[in-house]
C-alpha cells in the first residue's frame, strides 16, 4: 500500500522479508520461481494492485496443513477426556488427562496437600464454579465394622492444591463437562485447512464458526458482536466490567488463601542469633468489593486490577531461634500478625 515504487520492486522486497524467517524461506522461493514465468500478473487484483491475499495464497499453501495439524492437535489435548473416576483404581495412582467439573452444590473446599486436615485448608470453589483436573486420584479406607470408604483426591491445574471428595458424594457434588472433539468438528475443521483460495480472515470466520458453535453454542458473528457491544456499548461494558470486578474479587480471595509464603531462615544483623519461621499463609486477608478497581485499556487492550487497603490477620506462624554464643538459649513457638494496607495489582492483556 505504500506510495512510489514499481510492482516488482514492491514485490521483490516481500520475498526479501519473507526468506528472513526461515519457515517462509521454501515457499518464498517457490512463489519467486511462479512470479519470474508469470510475470507477476497472480498477485495482482482486477484493478491492477498488489493483492494480499492472492499473496497469502501463493506464499503459505504449504503451511497451512501444518497449522492445522497443530491447531487439531492443540484442541484433541484440551478438550478429548479419556478415562473415568474408574480409571484411577490403584491405591495411590490416578489418571493424567486434563478434564473439567461443575461445582452442584455447596462450595468446594481446596487442601495444600491431598490430606483432609483443616489445617491444610486454604481456598474454596464456589456453587456453578467451573474447574480444571490435571490428576484424579484414589484411596480407599478399610475398616473391619464398616464397608470400604473410596476417597477422590482431585488436583487443581491452576496448582491451588487438591479438592477432596468421597466416591458415592461424586455425581451429588460435581458434574463432570464432557469437551471432546468429535470426528465430525475434526474433520470440518480439517476441511476449512485444505481448501483453497480462502483469504485469512475468510478461513479465521470459519474456523471459529465451527469450534464457536461446538465448544459455546455461539456463531462466528455472534462471538464477535458480543466483544464489539462490550468496546463500543457503554452499558455493555459497565456491565462486562461489573461481573469481571465479581470476578477478580473471587479470583484474589482464592489465589491469596491458597498462596503459601516460603519458609524463611537467617541471622540477625549482628550475628549473635540463627531463626526460621514458616506456616504463614493468607487465608485471613480481607478484600472487600468496593475496594476492587477495574480499569479497561481501549489503547492497549489491557484489563487492569486493583484491590487496595487489604488487611490480614495472620494466625499460628512457626518459628524457632537460638542463640550462637553463649550462653547459647533457644526457643520456639507460634505467633500472630497482623498486615495492613496491602495492595494487589494485576494486569491482563487481550
């Protein structure tokens, strides 16, 4: 689109930078080879400019097929659940596949450890919460009186720590989201990958027709009308920006109950004695709604997250300490703190 210069100069400088990434460099030299017979005349539109996407075409047919195999493969590992809370029938063992649940009743609670032990406890996924199983896990308790206890232990992906669940309360409790792909969106998908002729958007409207329809019940304009109300409809977007505040606040609350501060060791500046504390965790801080600040970027496309005069009252920290010289005491025990006038801040890009 730039002013001055011929076609082929114009031309020559688009196979130049496309031989500098070496993903191009074969089909550059093929559409140098087709350009030098036809003299230029398949990139050029019916009003006689440089056309990108009969360039698009000629340059990348040999990638496109690439991009969709990886593209399939990317969705077959996301999205295909293979194996069942049956699979994970050895004490100790369970399955590895990623696969997601709805929460049906009362919240869920999230343990550090796979250990029921209230101590342990550090967040909760709330009622109609959706979340994501990297490992199923599963033990059972025998005893003489009773019959054997089968006990899920389910690991979070987002490595908040395990969601612990008797077998029989499972269906009662959870409800497992089957996203796999089927033979019929793989090959519609392989479909859209093959044909030719498509310019990049006409092939991206497809593509996210299909996997919009199977995987949010939502068309390609559908999908794109909702993100344009939320840019360009003021109401829209309070609204869009209300629930994700609804959102950070849940997402903060949980991530600080679950994030566990490291165990500290050192000396004191003159040396005389050796300490460590550990148990500390954020289970007590407190974030009330009106102190989450969402801030949406038109510019930069950035979703920017506040919460501010966040307070916390930490209980049962561990510490112990002696004395390097004499007459060499020690101690230890547990103490409370309190923190005050903390603030988070994240930032998302879209």
């Amino acid at each position: 689109h730039k002013e001055g210069g011929t076609l082929e100069e114009k031309a020559q400088r688009l196979l130049r930078l496309a031989e500098k990434e070496s993903r191009f460099k074969k089909s550059a030299e093929n559409l140098r080879g087709v350009l030098a017979s036809e003299g230029y005349l398949n990139i050029l539109s019916s009003d006689n400019q440089l056309d990108i996407n009969k360039i698009y075409d000629l340059l990348v047919p040999d990638l496109v097929e690439k991009w969709g195999d990886k593209g399939l493969s990317l969705l077959r590992s996301t999205t295909t659940t293979t194996g069942s809370t049956e699979d994970a029938d050895k004490e100790g063992t369970g399955t590895g596949s990623m696969r997601l649940f709805k929460v049906n009743t009362k919240p869920l609670l999230i343990y550090s450890q796979a250990l029921c032990d209230e101590t342990l406890e550090c967040g909760t996924i709330d009622d109609g919460d959706v979340f994501m199983v990297s490992e199923v896990r599963r033990t059972t308790n025998k005893t003489l009186l009773h019959e054997p206890q089968v006990t899920l232990y389910l690991r979070l992906t987002d490595t908040r720590g395990w969601v612990i669940i008797p077998e029989k309360d499972m269906s009662e409790r959870v409800t497992e989201i089957q996203l796999t792909l089927d033979a019929k969106t793989e090959e519609n998908i392989k479909e859209i990958f093959s044909k030719k002729g498509l310019s990049i958007q006409e092939r991206g409207m497809q593509l996210l027709e299909v996997t919009g329809q199977r995987y949010m019940g939502k068309g390609a304009q559908e999908i794109l009308s909702d993100g344009g109300k939320i840019l360009n409809d003021k109401n829209t977007r309070e609204k869009f920006l209300s629930e994700l505040k609804d959102a950070s606040l849940k997402l903060l609350t949980s991530y600080l109950a679950s994030h566990r501060i490291e165990p500290m060791e050192g000396k004191t500046e003159d040396g005389c004695w050796e300490y460590n504390v550990w148990g500390i965790n954020l289970k007590g801080f407190q974030i009330r709604f009106e102190d989450v600040h969402v801030e949406l970027d038109e510019k930069t496309m950035e979703l920017k997250v506040s919460a501010r005069n966040l307070s916390c009252d930490i209980h049962k920290i561990h510490w112990k300490a002696k004395q390097l010289s004499f007459p060499y005491i020690s101690g230890k025990g547990t103490a409370n703190a309190v923190a005050t006038d903390a603030k988070v801040e994240f930032t998302v890009k879209l």
